[in-house]
C-alpha cells in the first residue's frame, strides 16, 4: 500500500541512485562517471496494474544488484519509471518522454501487447532500443521493427507449442478453449489448436470471451460433451469469476481435465475460496511460483532479492501474491542489457544502433543468477529469447511443478529477420 | 447440452443480470430522475462499496455472514456520506449546471480512481459470500448465492418504492423531482434534498455493490462498467421511473441472456448492445417514460 | 464585433501554434502536434456539441472509424497517406450519417445513450473482425503507408506540418461556418429547435448535417492519429475516446472556435505535469478537475466571453 | 376565393375532440380574429394550421396548394408563418440573429452563405422597424423586457415576409400603450399580409380584425364582422356560459 501522494517513484529512484553511487559501489565506478539512463514503461495504472506493480519491485531489486556489483561497463544505472496506464497511447507518449526529454539510453519494461503495438512505432522513430516484457507473439511475428526485442521472456507461441505434447500425452485429445477476445488470447486460438493438431488431437470448440464480460456461466453451456480437455487462458480482474462459475457450473458432476495458463492467477492466491475446483487441475508456468524441491542454485537469490518466499509471495505480506511467472522477464531484460552494452562497448545514444547490433549477435543464454528462469537462447533474427517452461499441478491449494519441457519443445521457424532491415 | 436446460441456464443468468442491472441503476435512477444531473462519478460509488465491502470482511472475524451484514452497514453510510459531502462542496456551488456537473464528476471519478488505487491496491479480489450453497441440476450446478441476490435485488427496489411513494420524504423528493420552483415555495429546503438524494443514490450504488461483489471481484476499475450499464438501464426505463427501471433491467438481462445462446459470445454482445439502441431509436422516452413536450 | 478583428486574432493563434515548434524542445514539439490533432477532434466535437447542442458520447466511432478506415488499407493494400486520409474523412463522415440517421430520432439523454451505445457496438465490431483489425492490440501502420507527397509522416517536421496544417483547416473552416448563414441555425438548434423550426428550418437535416461534419473532423483525426503516430487500434474505439473530447471542449469553453485546442492542451500538460509530481497523478488531475470548473463552469473561454469579450466566436 | 382553406379539419387526444370538423378560410388582405372560449380548440387549431400537430383527417390548402402533409417548416417556406403565445425566442442570440434567422429561414431565403450581406441587413432592419425596435438589433435578446421580446416574436414573423402571419395572443402581458401600437401595426400589414389572431382581448379583436370565426367545443360556433358576432346570441351564450 503506497502512500495517497507519496513523491513520484522515478524521483525517489533518483535519490535511490545518488545513495547507491555515495555509499554502495566499489571503487572501479568512478563518482564522476554519468550513469546509464533506462527508461521503464510502467502499467502503474489502468488494467495493467497487478503486474506492474511486480515488474517494478523486480527490476528494482536487478537495478540494485546490478548496481552493487560496479553497474554495466563501470558506469552506474539508473531507472526511470514513467506510469503508461495501459494504453497504448500514453505508452507512445512515455517512449517519446523517457527518450527525448529525461534523455533514456533505452526504454524497457512493457507488458500489455496493445501497449507494446502502440509504442513500438515511436521507438523506431526516435531509434532507441525498445525492450519489452510482454510474451507477445508480436516481435517474432515480424509486426514490429529492429529497434524492439523480447530478450527476457519467451512468447505465447512458443509456450503454447510446447505444452501441446504433454497436454495431448497425459489430459488429453479432444480439447475446448475459452480466450478472451483480445490479442493475448488470439496468440492462444491460434497457436494451440496448430499445436495440438500436430499431437494428432483437435479443437472441438474455441469461446473467445468479449473484453469486460464479468459473468460467465451462460457461455459453458457451449462446451461440447466430448470434451477431454478445458482450456482456459482468461486474464484481467474478472478472472477469480469465471472460475469460481467453472465450479459451480460443473460441481460435483463428471467434468473434463482442466488446462489452464498461469495468467489466470498471476497476483491471486491459488488457495482463495472458491478455487477449490482448481484442485488438481494442471497450469503453465515460466517460473514456478512455488519453490520447486528441484529448483536452480540460483532461485533462492532471486527470491531474496525481490523480497518473495518459498510460497511466491511478498515477505512482508504473505497475501500478497506475486506475478511470478512473468516478472523474472524485467529481471533478465536488464541483465541482457548489461552483457549486450558492454559487448558493444556503450557509450551513449550514439552508439545505439551498435548496441542493438550487439544484442543481435547474442545466441547463449547460459543459467546464472542473471537468469534465474532458466537458460535461454535468443534468436537474434527474430529478436525473440526462447527458454524452457514448466507444467504445475495444484495440490493441497499450491501449485506444484510436475514437468518441464525441453527448449526444442517451443521452438517454431523464423517468421521474419530483422536484421536485413534497416535502421 | 440439449436445448431445454440450455434455455433454463440462459434464463437463469439473465435474471441474474436484471438482478444485478437493476441494484446498480436504482441509485442513478433517484439521481438522475429527481436531481436530472449526468453524475459520472456514480460508478466509483458502487466501486468504492465494493471496495469498502473487502475491507470489512477482512477485518471482521467470525463467519462470513457476520462481516458481510456489517460491511452491508458500513458502505452505504461512509459512501453516502463522501457523496453528500460532493454534493455541498463542489456540485451545489456549480448549481447542478449540466455541463459543469459532467466536468466535476468527472475529476470525482479521477480522485476516487486514484485513492482506491493508492489504498487499496490494483488487484481484483474476493469477498466471500454470506453463505455457500450450490443448486446441483441434472444438467448443471448454480450458485445458490446468484438467487439469492435476484431475491436481494426484489428487495432492495421494494423498499426503495415504498421509501418514494409512502414515507415523508419520498413525498418531498418527489415533489422536488416534478418542479424545483414550486417545491422551494412550499417551503421545501431543494438544497438539502438534492443532498440528500444524492447521498442516498450512492448509498444504494454501495448496497447494490455490497450484495453483487460476492460473486464478481472487487477492483479498483471494476466502476466503469455499471456506470455504463445504469444509464442505459434508466434512459431505457424512462427517466426517473422505478418500474421502468425494473422492467428495463429484466429486458436487457433476458435478451442478453437469450441472444448469447445463439451467436458467439462478442456477437451476442453487438447484438445485445443494437437491440437496445434501436429500443431506444424507435420508442426515444423510454419504456415508461413521458415525453417531453 | 468586427469580422477583421475576428480573423486576425484567429490567425495569430495559428501562426503561434506554428511558430511554436521552432521554440518548444522536440519532446514538447511532437506533443504539440498530438494536441493539435486532439484539437482537431475536440473541434469537430463542439461544432455537434458545443454549437448545436448535441451531446454525444459516440464520437470515439468516428475517430476510430476514421482511423480503421485509413490504417487498414495501408496495412493491407499499401495504400499511401494521401487516399488514405480522404478515406479517412469519408469513413468518420459516413459513420456519423448512418448513426445520425437513427439516434438523431431522440433528444437529450437517450441521444447520449443511443450514440454510447453505437460507438460500443462499433468498438466490439472492430473485436470481432480481429483477423484484419488485429483487435484491441491493433497493428502498426508501414512506412509506405505514412509517406504524403514524399515526405515520411514518422520524421518530426513533416509530421508537425501535416498536424498543424490539417488543424489549420479545420480551425479555419470552423470559424467561418461558425459565423455564417448555417453557424446561426446551428445555434438556433441548441437554443430553441421548436421555433427554429417555426422558422422555416427542418432540424432533423439541420443537425443531421452538422453530426456528419463533426465525424468529417473525427475521422480525418482518426486517420491522422494513425498514420502521423504509426499505429491503430481498438482502444481509441472506447468510451474513453468520447469522453475526452467533451472534456477538452468543456474545458475550453463550449461553442468556442478556440476552446477545444486550448481544452486538449490544457489536459495534456496537466496529466504531463500531475504525472511528474507525484505517481499519484490521477488524483491531482481529478482535483485540479474540480478546481477548474468551480472557477469557470462555462470552460476558459467561456468565461472569457462572459467576461470579458462577448463576441468571442 | 381564400388564401388559407381549411375544411373537414379534425383532430382528437383521446376521447377529447379538440377539433372538430373545421371548415375555414381566410381572404386575401384580411385581418381575421379567431376567439372562444378557454379550450376551445383555438390553439390546437392554428397549431393545424402551422403544421406543429399532424391532422388525423380534413384537409390545408394555402394559395390553392395542398399543404396538409407538410412539416411546419415546408409550411413556413411556402409562406404560411405562425408567432408563439408564449414567447419562444432564441435567448442567447442578437436581437439581430434573431430576426436574421428569419430572414433567411423564410420564404424569400435573403442572403449569402457567409451569413451577411446587405440584402439580410435591410431585411433585418426593416421588420426591426417595424415593431419600432431598430435602436436595439445589438442586444442580446436573453436580456430584452417582456414587451420587448413578444415585438421581437412578431417582427420574426414578419421578417419570414410570409403571406399568412398567424399571431397567437401576441397582445398577452403588454401593456396598454403598448397594445394601441400594436394594433396599428396590425391594420398596416394589410394587404400585403393576411393575419389569422387569435386573441382573449375583445377590445384588440373588434378593433382590427374584418371578420371573426368563433370556435367553441372544437367546432364553429359562429362567423361574421365584429358587429354581427357581438350581437350574436350563441356566441353570447357561449362566453357567459363558459
């Protein structure tokens, strides 16, 4: 809970900064040498405000790290967050503002996909790097340009595909979807029903479900009898409704096996009354937001840093539930950002054309505490990261990790090569 | 599912829409049909219950009836009185000017956005309801708390109607409603009315809230949509009539119910929405309404 | 009030407003040139609101209509931005027409209604056909599509250029039919539309026409907004989008030819300066709202009017 | 031969017939007055006549052309103008816009498309001078004193140089200086102008009128010259027993 009209957070960050150069830093950063300057687009407010809330807290915590270990090429960095409503015509706006007038080396940060369409245009114009966290299908896609790349989180596509062999090989082959009638959901009805159609099953039926739609009963009536498998992606505030109405819809009755994408949950405690019905239902999750008995050596770091328990939760607040499976995305982000400027040895806007270049040529994404996800591998043509996802199960309420796919899993070709167009 | 319970499920949640069309458009329909001020802030009323119906539940200990009575106490009078507190600071001091009014609520709308925003934070949550209780059909399940608030929603539109018709003050806002002029030279306080039934629309924007929220979430942007929805439910209903803001909601709720069956969901929404214009284009007073001049 | 005094004063404004990009740093320039297109819709909203006293909260159609109806043949058929901004203004016309046709059967607030209910559908419609409006997350127009005469749209000065002199025009043309034989009836409309009818005036066509000029303006800034920023989508199709304008010509000053721009400027360095102060800016916004109506109901400029020059046009 | 011919003109709200069968007709270069008693019929009558109520049956011709199914404003422009009875001006204009509203809106349409020129200015100014009322064209019409604003209403309609000017009550809340003007100005209209008005002042209406049509119960009750209707004994009967 933030104070009513506490001082804007960019203002704080700054003095956050002048603390970090004073006191934190070792000696290689210079007390005189200007810092890095990067622009987050924020969904402060608007739609989008669960997770901007957790992709600030997280790319925090990474700016304090990174900060802590001499910064990126021995300069300090600094972040600006600027709120973007989660609209895409202030996200242009704030582009323009992080760029031109606070005079950001790059702009980062971007969830929502509309937001990322309707800034991406601007970030071309004005030639500043533009790394979203988003999941969007829309850079590898090739709609966007060579100033945007996703090197923190893999895509919607590629998550999908790789879920359609297990879903077909253990839940089954006749499946219904219900999507929200919106790009995130489009990426879902078209990718998985190719998906699940290579595994040998099909679609039976596909319910996209208008933006704004609170109730949700009268469309499950639609689901056709033969289905094994319920498929659902909803996302935004209405999402606690539709499955609280799944439950009391099929009840006590015989129901297919439920499918679901994490997003569905992000920031909501799967142990909430009402979601009862989601016991034993499986989910995707990039990130699983409980602690794994098998996690990486440097899950536990992570989790320090951004201030999250074993449970996925805020440490100082165990109801508040964090946007685990696509915050680690503004965390890595960062981190790329570091490894490409000083491979490029950046000084400054001039050289943001090279530094692009030089994210281009990255492939290797090795495991380290800089990727707590996971290894990656980034495509440099399609300027997407491809990484490994996870398959959870709900038990007991919590959400527990019972596959992981492998990186060919979600691979798909090339739809485009940025790296033939120009500047 | 064969037609027959696919119909009765249709009709079920379009009764339960009406239901929930009707709560949220009684306070707007007091506003609107005595005071005849476009108040957009009306939705962050009903928002700011829900709001205040979470606070409560989490705060109250006990079983989840208990802190839903209280919370069913508490959102109507705090909210009633931030609305009445509007009334005497900002939209008395612009004498109800349409245009200013619009203006004004709209900065109401901002500020409460931004407080519920700040206090409350951006994430939709549950409030339990009262009680957990399940309707199982041969065909389906129900929640029985979803007939439950038609039933609510019966009861909350009855009180307001004897409220209006029989008690001393419905007489005077009525009055007040038909011609401010000569209510002020009966010696009717207009001043102190018009505050009133705005404290008292918000209240029932909060009640409607309180009782709805169970099976929705709150959200701090959850205000958007039953602003939307009260307006067209009153216009349609005829303005400042309380059975044609009834009859209004069960039109709307039904027909939306009943079209989603048939089309796909987004084209059973543009369908719905049409329907309801064209009501409008070719009947323009509303169902229950008396044109003006 | 003399017509010469009138003109000149208007044309200062434009010449201030052109003048100011060479003054302003360039993150303030191109915001200008956001405003001026805003302005140009706020405009076409006051001529239907403002004079004629049509309130209506289904101008976000227009303005997305004008938009989908430039964007998308220049995404899909690689039409360029000339043919695309005469599309542009036949689709925010054509879209007002048919609506006018059936809301303009009602009055008051069930007009607001049917026109917010129309802009829904319209918004839910461009949902539906997703697979060419690319729906809510829309799509990035292509460079051949924001090219006028050679120029490239997406570079600073041909697109302040384009900005100001698109909102020149309409500026223009809103004052001289503000002031001329049409602009009296229009006014006629708002203030007493049984007796302008006892006049001899059919108000049905009257405000049929001028619903039909405001969507000119709507889709003509629709279309600008597309192709001048490089992007289009369902979101502009939202209430939200018929809100703003009311809110930048109630600000200004309603039934003003300058309100409206100094509306959409006022609101857009208000939320540029709330923003900057506090991460609590919309609550600055909403108070600084409610601040300035106590002080002038009728917008800036209508207080100026009521003020200080009643002939304010 | 009439102007305006009226016949078999009806039309009922609900059970009430508030005009019955009306056969009417009004002579070129005439003042007639048309009285009754209150709900009689006479404001739905002229509201016929004018075209702001629909007719259910009977038939309008003006100058031998049948106008019964033209809206008020065809009507208007055909030549056939109607002043309100209770002032219906447009406050927030000029007393200049006002008039020029109809100077451009009537049957002649003077004047450019930008809204000026000289013709509309003379036409503007001669029905301003007309009601006496050419010193206050810069006025806000909002702001003029009643009796002001009722002459404003009249030199509307003579400025829309209609053929038929139907006044109703515009003597209503003037004063009595005012009303021997007005009457005056009345009888200077004719011929070039026929006036139907309807009036409550007996005085006004034996003054000017040439003839007079009695409505009672929505029917003609009786017809004639100021002299034969005063001594009518139904018409008597009808005002005393009302």
């Amino acid at each position: 809970m933030t104070n009513l009209l506490m001082p804007s957070r960019r203002a704080l960050l700054k003095g956050a900064g002048a603390g970090v150069l004073a006191g934190m830093l070792p000696a290689t950063v210079g007390a005189q040498a200007a810092p890095i300057k990067v622009g987050f687009q924020l969904h402060r407010t608007g739609i989008g405000a669960s997770y901007g809330r957790w992709y600030e807290r997280t790319v925090t915590a990474a700016l304090k790290k990174i900060n802590a270990e001499g910064g990126i090429a021995g300069r300090p960095v600094e972040i600006l967050f600027e709120d973007d409503a989660t609209d895409p015509k202030r996200g242009a706006e704030v582009v323009d503002k992080l760029t031109q007038s606070d005079g950001c080396d790059v702009v980062m940060g971007t969830l929502f996909s509309h937001v990322v369409m309707g800034s991406a245009p601007r970030a071309g114009e004005l030639k500043v790097p533009y790394l979203v966290c988003s999941e969007g299908y829309h850079v590898a896609s090739g709609a966007l340009n060579r100033w945007t790349l996703q090197p923190g989180i893999t895509d919607v596509r590629s998550q999908i595909s790789s879920m359609a062999p297990w879903v077909a090989a253990n839940l089954g082959k006749k499946v219904t979807m219900f999507y929200p009638d919106y790009a995130f959901g489009y990426d879902h009805r078209d990718h998985f029903s190719k998906a699940i159609a290579a595994q040998g099953g099909e679609m039976v039926a596909m319910i996209a479900i208008p933006p704004t739609e609170t109730s949700f009963t009268r469309y499950f009536a639609q689901i056709p009898a033969d289905t094994e498998v319920l498929y659902h992606v909803m996302v935004g505030p209405a999402v606690l409704t539709f499955v609280k109405e799944l439950g009391e819809f099929y009840g006590t009755g015989p129901k297919p096996q439920l499918f679901g994408f994490v997003d569905s949950l992000e920031a909501v405690d799967t142990a909430t009354p009402g979601l009862e019905f989601l016991e034993g239902s499986h989910f995707w999750e990039a990130h699983p937001r409980v602690k794994p008995a098998d996690a990486g050596e440097f899950e536990a770091g992570y989790r320090e840093a951004v201030g999250v328990d074993d449970n996925g939760t805020s440490v100082s607040d165990a109801k508040d539930v964090a946007t685990y499976s696509h915050m680690f995305s503004t965390w890595e982000t960062l981190h790329f950002l570091k490894q490409a400027m000083e491979a490029a040895g950046y000084t400054g806007p001039a050289d943001r054309q090279k530094l692009v270049e030089a994210m281009e040529a990255i492939t290797d994404l090795p495991y380290g505490p800089e990727r707590p996800q996971g290894a990656k591998v980034f495509n440099g043509k399609t300027h997407q990261v491809f990484g490994v996802q996870h398959i959870s199960q709900i038990q007991s309420g919590k959400l527990v990790q019972v596959h992981t796919t492998s990186m060919e899993d979600g691979m798909y070709e090339d739809a485009v090569d940025y790296t033939t167009m120009a500047f | 599912m064969s037609f027959g319970p696919f119909l009765l499920l249709a009709l079920m949640e379009g009764l339960v829409t009406a239901a929930v069309l009707a709560l949220a458009a009684s306070g707007l329909s007091l506003v609107f049909g005595v005071m005849r001020v476009v108040n957009v802030a009306h939705g962050e009323f009903y928002m700011l219950g829900a709001v205040i119906a979470w606070f409560v539940t989490t705060l109250v200990p006990g079983p989840a009836w208990a802190g839903f009575l209280v919370a069913l106490a508490v959102a109507p009078v705090a909210v009633g009185a931030l609305a009445a507190a509007a009334d005497r600071l900002v939209l008395r001091r612009l004498d109800y000017d349409p245009e200013a009014t619009i203006v004004a609520t709209i900065g109401l709308l901002y500020m409460i956005q931004q407080a519920a925003l700040s206090f409350y934070g951006p994430d939709a949550r549950p409030v339990a309801a009262p009680f957990d209780w399940r309707l199982q059909l041969p065909w389906f399940g129900y929640s029985g708390y979803k007939l439950f608030v038609v039933l609510a929603a019966a009861v909350v539109l009855l009180a307001l109607w004897l409220f209006m018709t029989r008690s001393k003050v419905g007489l005077v806002m009525r009055a007040t409603q038909v011609d401010r002029d000569v209510a002020q030279a009966f010696g009717i306080d207009v001043d102190l009315v018009y505050m009133a039934v705005f404290g008292i629309g918000a209240a029932l924007a909060a009640v409607a809230a309180v009782l709805i929220v169970p099976i929705q979430q709150a959200h701090y942007l959850m205000g958007h949509d039953p602003l939307l929805l009260s307006f067209i439910v009153v216009i349609i209903g005829g303005l400042g009539s309380l059975r044609g803001t009834v009859v209004a909601a069960l039109v709307i709720g039904l027909s939306d119910g009943v079209i989603s069956m048939f089309f796909s969901p987004t084209l059973a929404k543009i369908l719905a929405t049409l329907l309801v214009a064209l009501v409008l284009v070719f009947r323009p007073q509303g169902l229950f309404g008396v044109r003006d001049r | 009030m003399s017509g010469a005094k009138v003109w000149a004063l208007h044309l200062a404004v434009l010449v201030a407003l052109f003048a100011a990009q060479y003054l302003l740093p360039p993150y303030h320039a191109t915001n200008l040139a956001r405003v001026l297109v805003l302005a140009l819709f706020a405009m076409g909203y006051n001529l239907a609101f403002g004079y004629t006293g049509l309130l209506s909260l289904g101008h976000a159609l227009f303005f997305a209509g004008g938009m989908f109806a430039a964007g998308l043949p220049a995404y899909h058929f690689g039409f360029s931005a000339g043919p695309a901004l005469i599309l542009s203004l036949l689709g925010g016309g054509v879209l007002a027409g048919a609506v006018g046709l059936f809301a303009l059967r009602t009055a008051g607030v069930s007009f607001m209604i049917v026109t917010l209910m129309f802009a829904q559908a319209g918004y839910l419609t461009l949902i539906y056909f997703n697979a060419w409006t690319g729906g809510d997350q829309g799509f990035a127009v292509p460079a051949s599509g924001r090219s006028l005469f050679g120029f490239a749209l997406s570079s600073d000065g041909p697109r302040f250029a384009v900005a100001w002199g698109l909102f020149a025009l309409g500026f223009l043309v809103c004052l001289a039919l503000v002031r001329s034989r049409f602009g009296r009836v229009m006014v006629a409309m708002r203030e007493n539309e049984e007796r302008s009818r006892l006049l001899g005036y059919n108000p049905f066509v009257v405000k049929l026409i001028v619903l039909v000029i405001s969507g000119l303006y709507a889709g003509l800034a629709g279309g600008a907004w597309a192709l001048l920023f490089g992007y289009a989508g369902a979101s502009f199709a939202t209430i939200q989008y018929s809100i703003l304008p009311m809110l930048y010509v109630l600000l200004g000053g309603a039934g003003t030819v300058a309100g409206p721009v100094l509306g959409a400027a006022l609101m857009f360095w208000l939320i540029e300066l709330a923003s900057g102060l506090t991460s609590a800016w919309l609550f600055l916004v909403g108070a600084a709202l409610v601040v300035l109506v106590l002080f002038a109901p009728k917008g800036i400029l209508g207080w100026v009017r009521e003020k200080v020059w009643r002939g304010l046009p | 031969m009439s102007l305006l011919e009226a016949r078999g003109l009806t039309r009922h709200f609900g059970g009430l017939r508030a005009v019955d069968g009306v056969d009417f007709d009004l002579r070129p270069g005439e003042v007639q007055g048309l009285i009754g008693p209150n709900g009689a019929g006479k404001t739905t009558f002229v509201s016929l006549l004018s075209g702001r109520i629909p007719v259910q049956s009977g038939t309008i011709h003006l100058a031998g052309e049948d106008i019964t199914r033209l809206p008020a404003q065809a009507r208007v422009r055909k030549g056939l103008a109607y002043t309100f009875q209770i002032t219906s001006i447009f406050p927030g204009l000029t007393v200049f816009d006002n008039v020029a509203l109809a100077v451009q809106g009537g049957r002649a349409q003077i004047g450019s498309w930008r809204g000026g020129g000289a013709a509309l200015e003379a036409a503007v100014a001669a029905a301003l001078g007309q009601v006496g009322m050419a010193d206050l064209a810069g006025q806000g019409a909002g702001a003029l004193s009643y009796g002001h604003q009722r002459l404003l209403e009249v030199a509307m309609g003579l400025a829309l140089q209609p053929k038929v000017l139907i006044l109703d009550e515009p003597t209503q809340g003037l004063a009595a200086g005012e009303i021997a003007g007005f009457m005056a100005l009345v009888r200077g209209l004719v011929p070039a102008v026929s006036v139907l008005l309807i009036e409550h002042n007996m005085e006004v209406v034996m003054g000017v009128a040439d003839r007079i049509t009695v409505l009672n119960f929505g029917r003609v009750l009786a017809r004639g010259t100021p002299a034969q209707i005063s001594a009518d004994p139904a018409v008597q009967e009808a005002y005393l027993g009302a």
